[in-house]
DNA sequence: TCGTTTTACTAAATCGATTTAGTAAAACGA
DNA sequence: TCGTTTTACTAAATCGATTTAGTAAAACGA
C-alpha cells in the first residue's frame, strides 16, 4: 500500500506542458475569452482523467474565502435547532459550503468564547443566536464587517443587520386571544426572564390582548438555566398555586411547557378541564400527548431556508448589501385538544 | 474604519528583528533547549501584546492537519444523534477541534456524496454512522489510512476497525427476559429491515429469548424510509392485527416507538392491560406519555465520551495502533409503567 | 506598411505558516 | 591548544493554489 501523494496543479502542468496561470483560469471558469478551446479541453479532460479536485486549504489560504459557516445555535441538541440545522446543513452542501454548528447555552460567555475561536480561523459567515446581554458584541461583530452576519430567532432595534425570526408579537397575540375566545378568561403566561426579543414579545403580545380586554397579567418568569430542572418547576407550581383562579396558561418555549406539562401532572390538574395548554414551538411530543397539547409552531423549514439562502446571498455579492435582509415569518397554531373549549359547568 | 490586515509572523519577525523559524518553535512550544529565555520571554510577551493568533488554514495547508473531525450521523436531529453530537462538540473544541456534522439518512449514495466531499477537504477523522450497505465504502475508507475511523453505533465482523457501540445482543435479551419475566408471554417485535449490526442483534436477542422460552417469533421489520410514514404505521398495525395473541411489544428504536404508539392510540389499544410496551432510546416523550413508556436507554454522555477521546487519541498517536479501539457500553434498563405487571384477570 | 490592439498564453509573487539545512560563536575536553 | 560538540539562532524551501504583471505572435487598420 503506496501512500500516494494527491496530485497538484503543478503535476498537471508538468504533464500537460501548461502553466499552472492557464489551468487555474480554467478550473475557475475565467478561461472564456482568454484561452483557446483546444487547450481548455485538453485540461478538462486530464482533469476528469485523474479525478484532480483543487486543495480547498491552499484555495483558503490565497483568496481569504473557506466556504465555512458558523452556526452558532442555542443548544444544538434542542429540537427546533437540530431540526434548523439539518436543513441548513443539505443546502449548504448543495452550494460547497460547510457549516460548523456550536450552542452557546445561552451564555454570553460561552459565546463570546466561540467568536473568538472562529473570528481568526477564517470563517465566512456567521448565523448566530445571540445569548442575553450580547448586543454589544454583535453590533461589534457586524461592525467589523469582516464576515457575513445574519442573526436567528431574534433581533436588536438599535443598529442595523440582517436577521430571520418569527412574528412573535403577532403569534402571541393570536394565542393569547385564541385562548379568550375559546372561553378562557384567567390565561397565565410562563415565559422566560430574557432581554432577547422573542421572550420579550410574547410576553407583551399577551399583555396587550389581556390588558385591551381587561384581564390581569398574570405572569411568571423563569430564568433559562432553571427551565429544565427542579427549580423552575417549582416555580411554575408556586405561580399556579399563587393565582388559583388561572384556567388557561400560555407557555413561551417548548422547554417551558415540556416542564409545565410535568408540573400540571404533578398537581393532577386536567388539561384541558381544570387549565387549558397552549405553547410555542411544536415537538412529536405535544402531538402525542394525553391530550395533545395545541402548539403555535414555527415554520421550521423556512426559517432554514431563509437563513441560508439568504446567507449564501450574503457571501455571494460580497455582502456589500449587508445589514439589509429581514423576514419575519409567520408562525402557525395548531388546535389541539389541549385548549378546546370546555362545557361551563366544569370547574375545579 | 480601516480594514486593518491581520498581523502575521512575518510581521512579528520585522517588528522584534528575530527569525520567523525562532517565532514557529516558540509558538509551537519546540523552543525548549534550543532558544534562550530572553528571546522566549520578548517573543511571547510580544504576542500577548498584540494578541496574535497564528494562521490555522497556512497551518493546515503546510502540515496536513485540519483539526477538524467530519461526525457522519443518520440523521443529525434525531435527539439520539444531536445529544451526542452537542457533547462531543464541546470536547472537541475544548482540544482545539473543530466538528462538522452531516446526515446520511441511511442512503448509501448520500454517504459517498459526503465522504467523497470531505475526503479532499483535509479533514483529520471521521466519525461515522455507516447506512446500509455501506460496508465495501468503509473498508476501503479505512484501508486507505489517510483519516483517524471511528465506527459508531455499528460494527462489521470482517476487518479491523475502531468503534463505539451499545451492547445490543444483551440488551435486547434482558429486555425480552425482563417483559417475560412480567407476565406477558406473547412478545412481539417490531424492528428495522436492515443489515446493521444493531438492528440485527436486537432482533437476534429477542428471538433467542423467545426460542429458550418455547415462544414463537413474532417479529416485523420495517424499511427505514418507512418508519416515520403511514406506510410504517399501517404494517405495525397489519402486524397487530395477524397476531392477536401479542401481549407485549419490544420496539427496536424510539422512531418505531413513536409510529407504534400512535398506532396503539388509533386502535384503542391500553398500555399495558391490552399491549405492554417497550423500547430502544430514551426520549424525553417517553418519560412524558400517559402511561410512561419504559425504555432501554443508552448512555449518551459516556458513548459521546468514548467517541471523541478515542478519536482524539487516535489523531495524538497519529493513528498509527489504529483499528484497535473497540467500546461496547451497557445499556440501561429503565422501567416504567407501559411494561409493569398486569393482573391476571385484565385481558383483551 | 507599420504602429496598435487583441489573443493566448506564462513567470514569478503571493497567501502565512512550518521545516530543512544550515552557521557563527561559545563551551568543552584531552 | 585546537579539534569537536553544543548552543542559539537564521535563510530559504515548502505546502498548493491564485493573481499580478507581463510577453510573443497574430490580427487589425488607415
């Protein structure tokens, strides 16, 4: 077993008795105009004879571009990131790029961490969920200018970038009066205690809707690190048993409800009977449940499809066009047994 | 705002008049007995100074390493996948590698696409979920010796290789034996049509049970493609169906789970009193549905563990005792209550 | 016809590191 | 004391591409 050396442009002009200038504009499609048919052939052909493929490496090295994106997810294990992140992934490929995927936990400082260790591997491109209190550093970043930058899931008002999210004021109103209108008049919110925009919005599309029709806001807002564990959970047990007379409960995250739902369990209460369910971001979980839990689902493939494409587009015309590319896309409710309209004369 | 250049070593030479070769060996931590202390102490004072970081693509281009680890998985937001991908990331990166991910979808010609894509991309390591018949592909790959090879979730008898793999034969056998030794005497199994190791020994663990036990196989095998479609559902249900006796059922994946349990529930079918369940995976939905579904969990944290230490090893000693690292991990049995006990008089 | 333009190419520099093959001076050693 | 070894460094080659700055020959044009 030979270990043989992987064969170079040199080689090729060696061989073929061209320099390496003629074969590089014709590997590049810069041949056109330039160089004469009988040559660009003859090229073409020793290449696709000995299966030549440039070294990206030394491709990198020459014009500062390495067709590699970031993904810089909240936790990439998470559902609706994973199910991102493969989409993004195929037509990545598709287009020679790769994409590197990372979570940032929700941590500024794990985040700040992985800027640094892309920011000087020369990376193209970054598509980033920023984590709370990051603001500074992304207008940094964009202000560098040094990559491509499209922001996911949420945005900042105060400066200019290209950014993907879901109308999330919008999707929290439609909730929050869906639920009223089925004849639920006490709806609790269970958020997340976040400066990042989605949390913010759905908080306050379900303050308005509850304010306009003169219902109190009763909310309860846990910290990220607690969603998953004992701690938060108590703290929605607290909340419901704080406001008995709550007969509905809007959870902002999946997560939130995936706690919630063991919370409600815990405490016996019949769903839809006793509190009626409603979430963001839909999961197999929510449509398998006992009941199934009603969901606002988010359009998981265009979202990958914006991002990418429009990130692609980005490094395409060399994102002089930057900071200009916005979707906000419209998020989904699926009805499910969880917040259908209960018989009056059911009660706790 | 001035597109300041990068600073580079060259720069680093002019700037304190001192070799590019000395600033490399004391960069490269080579500079032990052979460079003085002084000129150690200017130059790396000099760094800190101005916060180089050396080139990493001139790196790669000129030493062949990538520092990047290509993880080929069935399918990256399949939770089991995307868990153990999210801990690998953070230990790879925590040792300077970088993790590309992508999905085969079980389809052999995907998997050469990508292999074929990365194998001239200076990659370092592969880890990789071979799909079907993808054996010849992975010999050759190996053979070859140009990457470090680490085989997870999977095996071949016929050559040398390094793998990550549950214990699947005894796994399967102790949860036949345990759902026997709970009273139901009809199990059925419901697993892939597939020629994968796994696969394979589940259902091979299974069927021994069954024959020590004096029971009849009573097994179905859905193509992968299938699992997730109405197709997969119809032949769980068809199965069902044709063996009426079945008290019991063994699901080989937590996919076939899902697709079985909404069968069940479109057959009104209790768990456990008419059918008990139990399944391969943990999920969080399992935990979750009403009744909790038991499972045969695999340890995620210590496969994701082996995999990329052993991975890394191999890339530290060059790979050169490759083919010898071979993990099987226990997988554990957790009961809940779709497998418990039924009392004798309950029957269909 | 002869200066200019176009065509079809190439030599050499370059990206930013590592590594090979050295050297001058100091230290050593019998 | 003087040949050898050690110490502390460096110049130049190299990885494999792209790009700059050219040139010789052919074609053109008045």
């Amino acid at each position: 077993m030979k270990k043989k050396r992987k064969i170079s442009i040199k080689d090729i002009s060696k061989e073929l008795g061209i320099s390496t200038t003629t074969i590089s504009f014709i590997i590049n499609n810069k041949a056109k105009n330039r160089i004469s048919k009988e040559v660009i052939e003859k090229v073409e052909d020793y290449i696709e004879k000995v299966g030549y493929k440039p070294n990206t490496t030394a491709q990198t090295l020459r014009t500062g571009k390495s067709k590699t994106i970031v993904f810089m997810a909240e936790d990439i294990s998470d559902p609706f990131f994973s199910a991102i992140a493969k989409e993004m992934e195929e037509i990545a490929f598709e287009n020679g790029y790769k994409i590197i995927y990372c979570s940032t936990e929700n941590k500024k400082e794990r985040a700040l961490e992985l800027l640094d260790l892309f920011k000087d591997r020369q990376v193209d491109a970054f598509i980033i969920t920023p984590p709370e209190g990051f603001k500074d550093e992304m207008e940094k970043l964009i202000r560098e200018n040094k990559q491509a930058v499209m922001v996911f899931d949420r945005y900042y008002d105060d400066f200019e970038h290209n950014y993907v999210v879901l109308d999330n004021l919008a999707s929290s109103t439609r909730a929050t009066r869906y639920l009223l209108d089925n004849g639920f008049q006490n709806v609790g919110f269970v958020g997340l205690k976040s400066d990042i925009s989605p949390t913010l919005e759905r908080l306050q599309g379900y303050q308005q809707v509850m304010a306009e029709n003169g219902q109190k806001d009763r909310s309860v807002l846990i910290p990220f690190d607690e969603v998953k564990t004992l701690t938060g959970r108590k703290k929605i047990y607290d909340f419901i048993k704080r406001n008995p007379q709550i007969d509905s409960l809007l959870f902002a995250t999946n997560s939130l409800a995936i706690s919630g739902l063991k919370t409600l369990k815990e405490m016996s209460l019949k769903i839809p009977e006793d509190v009626s369910v409603l979430t963001f971001d839909d999961r197999d979980l929510f449509e398998l449940y006992s009941p199934p839990i009603s969901v606002i689902s988010q359009p998981v493939s265009q979202l990958a499809n914006e991002l990418i494409k429009g990130t692609l587009n980005l490094l395409e015309s060399d994102f002089k066009e930057s900071s200009k590319f916005r979707k906000v896309l419209k998020g989904q409710l699926i009805e499910r047994i969880s917040s259908s309209r209960v018989s009056e004369n059911n009660s706790i």
